[in-house]
C-alpha cells in the first residue's frame, strides 16, 4: 500500500516552538461522482462540532467526513499514527492524515489543556485541506501553486516561516501541499481575492479559522515574546557586564602599580627620617632638615589619601558591577524559567516525556573568566 500524508510536530529553534508537517504526499486520488451524490454523516458528535467550530462548508465537511476522521487519547493517537509515519518519541502531535489513494484517515489527538484552546479545531481544519489538495486535479493544483507560492511571500510570522522554508527545502511538491494547508488555516490576509474565493469552498469563514489558529497559539507566542525580550536583555547586560570588568581589572592594575609607588615613597619618607635623626644625633641637625622631612611626609600623605580615594571609587564601582550582575543572573533564572514553563506547556503532548530541564549559568558564560 502507498502510504502517504502528513504529520504535526512542535519542536524548540532559537528559543521559540514551530509546528512542522511532515511525510510525502503522492498521486491525486480518484473519487466517483457517486461518492459526491451519497452524503457522508459525521462519525460522532465531537467531530461534527471541530467541523461547525471550523465554519466548514458542506463540501469540506463531506471530505472530512471521510476521511473517518477520529479524536483520539494520546497513546492511542501516537499508536493510529505511528503506524503509517514513523515519528520520533519525543515529537509532539496535534494530528495526522494519510491515504492510500483510495481511502483516508484523519487522527487528531484529544487537548484539554485551556492553553491550547483552538488547536484541535485548527488541526482538524488543516488535515482536511491536506484531504481536499489530495483530491485537487494536476491542473487545478497548476493553477494554485504559483499563487499560493507568491502569498507565501506575505507571511510575517517567524514561526510559520521557518517551517514552510523548511518544507521548501526539502520537497516542492510536499511545500505547495503545506502552503495550501497552513495558508488556509493561519494566515489571515491572502492578498488575493481569487484565492480566498477559492477557500470558500471549504470555509464560510476562513477568519473564523485564523482566530482559532491565533488562539491556539496565543500561550506559546506570549512566551515566545517574553522569551525574545529577556534574551535582548540578556544581550545588552552581558555585554555592559563584559565591558565594565575589563575596565574594573584595568583599573586594579592601576591600583596596583599606585600601592606599589606609594611603598617606594614610604621606603624613601623612613629612609629620610633615619638619615635626619642621625644628624641630629651627631649634632649636624637643622630646620631645614626638619622642614623637608615634614614636606615629604605631608606629600606621601596626599598620596595617601588620593589613593584611597581612588580604592573607594573602584569599591563603588565594583558594588555597581556586582548589582549588574545580579540583574543579569535574575533575567538568565527568568529566561530558564520560560524555557521549563514550555517544556511543561508541551510535556504532556510528547509520545514520551522529555528529561528534566537543568538551566543555568555555566562557567563557559564570559562573566566567569
């Protein structure tokens, strides 16, 4: 049998989730006018609502309908998809479809989860278009791909961009398949009329399935921002951080040499002081004598006292540089912290669960040289 389809999988690049479709899609299937003639009822009444939810149309809803679409419990949902697809354990799936050709099947898995409200309708929503592209004639699907390609163009999402640049890489024919599905699901202005016309045959709606998409997504993109802002904190502050030590170890040099002056000025002030007592010992003493050394010493003493000056300020400085660093290591806790709350957010959707998380600033940090 030829297995073909696709499968939905989030994963972690540069700190934010994509989700990715997967597998290969083959010929056009063949349907007869009397599969068109002949209504197909909805398996149950939890798929007909992901259809009504969807503002699917009837044509839509009968390929659904078909495609014996099914709301499964997660291992049984990895097990109806794993058979057709291999798929790692670790992935994350909302839902898959393959056909032989003749026959198909739909499988979304059950999310209960309030944070991703949305996503079981969007899911259903893009597998049944994979199922409607499938059932496209090659002139029809001519005809589409140089439009969707160039509304391709129009996305702005990171997340969506990288998995159809992804998908563009890799197969074209298995892009234009994907645009066909994401396009229709997510992208809320198409720029082209003839297209959304042409979604009209599967949406009354289409808007209606965009903000499904847009909600779905809304807790991951929330932290994806977050993520991205402290990540540009973390940035700005690690470089100041770096900056700020190479002047701090500076300036200790500088101490440095000032401690070492000073004990060469103090040597010379009790080397005069002894030479003076000795003459005033052997009667050889004078004012003048008594008038240098005290010159000397109230010199070494404004030394003295510029240096410790100067201590201080390095002092101050170095509390300012630890309090910097302290924001610093907060806003890194902060951005692990993110990264665990989505590993949580998705654990539960894994084929299995993923290893503990142990973020933290390492000794390869910059800071700890």
């Amino acid at each position: 049998m030829n297995v073909k389809g696709s499968i939905k999988n989030v994963f972690r690049a540069q700190n934010f989730w994509i989700i990715v479709l997967v597998g290969a899609i083959g010929g056009m299937a063949l349907h007869s006018q009397l599969d068109e003639w002949i209504g197909a009822a909805p398996p149950s009444a939890a798929i007909e609502r992901l259809a009504t939810a969807t503002t699917m149309t009837r044509k839509a809803q009968q390929i659904f309908y078909r495609q014996n679409p099914s709301i499964e419990p997660k291992q049984t949902f990895f097990q109806v998809c794993q058979t057709r697809v291999k798929v790692n354990d670790r992935a994350i799936m909302f839902g898959c479809y393959f056909t032989n050709g003749k026959t198909g099947k739909i499988a979304i898995q059950s999310v209960t989860d309030d944070r991703f409200q949305g996503v079981m309708e969007v899911t259903a929503a893009h597998e049944m278009l994979h199922a409607a592209y499938n059932r496209l004639s090659p002139s029809e699907r001519s005809k589409l791909t140089p439009q969707l390609k160039t509304v391709a163009l129009r996305v702005k999402n990171e997340r969506l961009s990288e998995v159809l640049k992804q998908y563009e890489q890799k197969d074209i024919a298995l892009y234009v398949n994907e645009l066909h599905s994401y396009l229709g699901t997510e992208l809320d202005d198409l720029g082209s009329a003839e297209l959304e016309q042409y979604y009209q045959r599967y949406f009354s709606d289409r808007q209606q399935v965009v903000a499904l998409a847009d909600r779905s997504q809304e807790s991951v993109r929330r932290l994806d921002e977050k993520a991205k802002q402290l990540k540009s904190e973390i940035e700005v502050l690690e470089a100041s951080l770096v900056q700020a030590k190479q002047i701090l170890k500076k300036r200790d040099r500088e101490l440095e040499s000032d401690q070492q002056n000073l004990d060469v000025l103090r040597s010379d002030l009790m080397r005069f002081k002894e030479q003076a007592e000795a003459a005033y010992q052997q009667g050889n003493g004078s004012p003048e004598l008594v008038f240098q050394f005290e010159q000397k010493k109230a010199d070494y003493n404004e030394k003295v006292k510029e240096f410790n000056d100067l201590v201080r300020q390095q002092q101050d400085k170095f509390a300012g540089f630890q309090k910097q660093f302290d924001r610093y290591k907060q806003t890194v806790n902060a951005y692990n912290e993110i990264a665990r709350e989505e590993k949580a957010l998705f654990n539960d959707l894994k084929a299995t669960p993923s290893p503990k998380i142990e973020a933290t600033v390492g000794d390869d940090s910059p800071l700890a040289k």
